[in-house]
C-alpha cells in the first residue's frame, strides 16, 4: 500500500487574514482565517489532494506540468551544470494546455482534446512549425508521467495519435524558410554597426559557426599552433550527446581574431564592455540579433515614425493604431533586415558549391549530410549545365 501523505498544515496569512495551504509548491488561499468558510475550504482542497497524492491517474493537468517542469530543470544542464535554453522552450510549449486543461484531472485527457489547443495556438498567431514543435513538447509531458507512473498508459498512448499539422492544410501561417543572406547585403550593413558587432560578423561569415558559438569565442578555446586555427567552444548545441565541436579558423578568421586578442585569454574577444563599460561579458544570440537588426535599420533607412512606438496604453496612440504600426515594423523589417542565423546559410552554401556536401557537413558540424542540406543551398548552376549538355 502506498504511504499516505501527511496532512499539509492551515496557516494564517498575515497580509491579507486568509487561511493558506501549501500544496506541491503552490499557495492555495482559502478565505478568512478561522472562519467555518475555510475550515470548509481547507477540508475541501485537502481531500483533493490526497487524492491525488494516493491515486496518480487521479492527478490533474497542473501538477503533471509542474512536476515534469521540475524535471526539465533538473535534467536540461550542461556539462558544467548551467541551464540550457530547453526547460523554458518546454515550458513555453506547455502553457496552452495548462491554460485549457489546468484544473482537468490527466485520466480524463483525450486526443480530441488537443484539437482546442491547437485551435488556441493558431488564435494566438503562431507559425505552423511552432505548433508542431509545442504539440511534441505536450506528447513528451505525458509520454514522461506514464513512466513515473503519474499518467494512466492508455492517456499516453493515445496522444501518440495526435499528429502534426501539414503545410497547406491548415489555417496556421507558414513561415519562410531562412535563405543565405548576400555577402553584399552584409557589407552594406558592417559601418552601421559597433566594433564588436561587426567582428561577430565578420567571424561567423568566415567560419559559417552558429551564433551562439561565436559569442563565445576566447583566446583560450583556440589551438592558434599550424597553419589554419581551430576553435573548441567550450559549450555548444551538442554537447548534451557526448559531441566534441571543432571550428576550423583561415586567414578571415583569423585576421578578426587577432583584432581583438588581449593579455586576458579567458576573456570574451567579441564583448559589448567594447561598447559599454556596464554591459555583461559576452552577447547573447537575442542581443547580437537585435543589434544586427538596429544596424540594418540605419543602414537601409527605416522611416523615423517607425523606429520609437509608444508603449502599449500609452495616451498618444489607440490600441488599434499601436498595432498597425507594429504590423508595418514587421513588414519593414521582413523586407530590409536579415538575421546572424543567415550567415551560416551563407558560408554552407558557398563551402557547398566549391567543395560539396560532405565539405559544407564537416564546417557546420553536423551529424547527417540531410541537416547540412537545409543550410546549404543547392548549386542551380550545375543543373542548369546538364541541361545545356543533355537536356
């Protein structure tokens, strides 16, 4: 028999004069201290939960979530044990369901039940590719409480039947597939940017490195011995697989690399303190993404009424006229401004069309040649010479 929970303690909270339960982490408010109403309450909200706590198919949606959240947390670390990027994306994923089906006990969960969350989802604007992402982050949830033994097996079992949306049948919007961006486009917009900025850049063109890798770069992660350097990040996407990752360094690179070396070789080359003495140690791919996208404002003229938008309830402009002008600064940028992800698109496609698949695989660290393909596009040029020959 399964130990019964001990009974979690009423106690007085002194701010407001309410009875309060701790339960699983959450504060649970039950009306006036000492009053029938939440003894009642109090009664009520306990037999509840030990239910819950004695019978697991019996559990609700919220405690699941935050009982695999606590998970994420833990297990989410790398190899220094810092946090990665996942628990949260996971927890983002996550809240359309606890939004519908919070308080809905797990047993009662049915495949049809996923369908008003992806109805939510598209309600809220988000792109095909992100629903799918999140439904798989939602079958994982309960996929996990099945093996603790706090979701019923056939629950489980039957969310492994809800399948993605396909494009072009469904009312989710698409999102444009990322494209090399032309190097041409790129020097346009390298004046317009700090010193450090243009250096991350730089780099990443040079070496096709994601951008969360070359944030990163110091002195000390670069074997500088022989002809071409070679860069170990000491942390990178794969390393929770047991992945070493090795960036090969030419004359480009390493040209950048020895305009910001210092005596500090644990230092970060490429850091916004270049810029501002208070700034953190090195950019974060949001941070190097958004000074990319002020840069290309200024380099390509985004009109003045665009660039500073009044806060939302701001007195000076309607919600609807916020809005609208928020919808024309998506669209303005869609046309002028490109994003640090597409130099990697850039280098692979070059690598791919001098050298090949295999070539642009190995600069980009991937496993399988059919990653590599997403970022290296295809050299039309060939075909169009087969063509000419045989065609």
């Amino acid at each position: 028999m399964p130990r019964r929970p001990q009974r979690p303690a009423l106690r007085l909270h002194k701010a407001t004069g309410q009875g309060r339960v701790i339960l699983d982490g959450k504060h649970v408010y039950l009306g006036t201290y000492g009053s029938p109403e939440c003894d009642a309450a109090y009664d009520e909200v306990v037999r509840k939960w030990r239910i819950a706590q004695s019978d697991p198919a019996a559990i609700t949606v919220d405690v699941l979530v935050l009982r695999y959240l606590e998970h994420c947390d833990r297990y989410y670390r790398r190899r220094d044990r810092t946090p990665t990027g996942s628990a949260a994306n996971i927890r983002d994923g996550l809240r359309p369901l606890v939004k519908l089906f919070g308080p809905r006990h797990v047993r009662t969960i049915r495949p049809q039940d996923m369908k008003a969350v992806v109805e939510l989802m598209i309600s809220q604007g988000l792109a095909r590719k992100t629903i799918n992402g999140r439904l798989s982050k939602i079958r994982s949830a309960f996929k996990w409480g099945v093996a603790e033994g706090l979701c019923p097996v056939e629950v489980g079992h039957g969310l492994t039947a809800v399948s993605g949306l396909k494009a072009g049948r469904t009312e989710a919007r698409e999102t444009e597939p990322v494209r090399p961006v032309p190097v041409a486009v790129v020097e346009a917009t390298l004046p317009e940017m700090p010193k450090p900025v243009a250096g991350l850049v730089r780099f990443q063109l040079a070496t096709g490195c994601r951008p969360s890798e070359a944030c990163l770069v110091r002195a000390c992660d670069i074997d500088m011995t022989g002809g071409v350097w070679l860069y170990h990040p000491h942390r990178h996407k794969t390393e929770h697989h047991g992945h070493d990752r090795e960036i090969a360094l030419g004359p480009k690179a390493k040209q950048v690399v020895r305009e910001f070396l210092t005596i500090e070789t644990t230092a970060y080359l490429f850091t916004p303190r270049l810029v501002r003495r208070d700034a953190g140690e090195h950019y974060t791919r949001q941070t190097y993404l958004n000074a990319v996208i002020r840069a290309c404002e200024r380099a390509f003229g985004m009109p003045e009424r665009l660039r500073t938008i009044p806060r939302k309830g701001a007195k000076d402009i309607s919600d609807s006229e916020r809005r609208q002008r928020l919808a024309e600064v998506r669209e303005w940028r869609a046309a002028h401004c490109w994003c640090p992800l597409q130099l990697r698109h850039t280098h692979a496609t070059e690598v791919r069309k001098r050298f090949g698949l295999e070539a642009a695989q190995v600069a980009l660290g991937h496993s399988r040649a059919d990653v590599t393909q997403v970022y290296a596009e295809r050299d039309l040029e060939k075909a169009r010479k087969v063509a000419q020959a045989i065609g």
